[in-house]
C-alpha cells in the first residue's frame, strides 16, 4: 500500500507536466475520466464537477499557516 501512495505522489507532483505533453485525444480522454461535467463558455471553462472518484482529489481543504494558505494533500 505504502508503493501505491508513493507512486501516486510522484504522480501527482508531475501531473501538469505530463499533461503538457499529451496529445488532444489524451486530454479529452482524460477529462472525460475525471469530469462528469464541464462547461464552456466563450471557451474558456465556466465551471465543472468531478465524477465522484476524483472529487475529494479537486475538494482537498485548506489551511492557513501564517500568512500562507496551503492546500492539505
């Protein structure tokens, strides 16, 4: 289990330059596995809910620490 979340964790922490590289197919493809909802407007995205699996991943809290507010992973 410890593997699993490790692994996860790089993941994550490389998420948005992996996306970079895919290609349009890839990203559409990952969308609609995470989103069951996005929506438009003037193409730019107006608001989105996430399928129930990845919903506690885009709904993380937040603490403030200092002055900083941080997101609790």
């Amino acid at each position: 289990m410890l593997e699993y979340v490790l692994s996860f964790s790089e993941l994550m922490k490389n998420a948005a330059a992996i996306y970079k590289t895919c290609t349009d197919m890839e990203k559409r493809k990952l969308a609609h596995l995470i989103f069951s909802e996005l929506i438009l407007v003037d193409g730019e995205l107006a608001s989105y809910k996430a399928k129930p699996a990845f919903e506690i991943l885009l709904n993380r809290p937040s603490v403030q620490i200092g002055s900083q507010v941080q997101t609790v992973l």
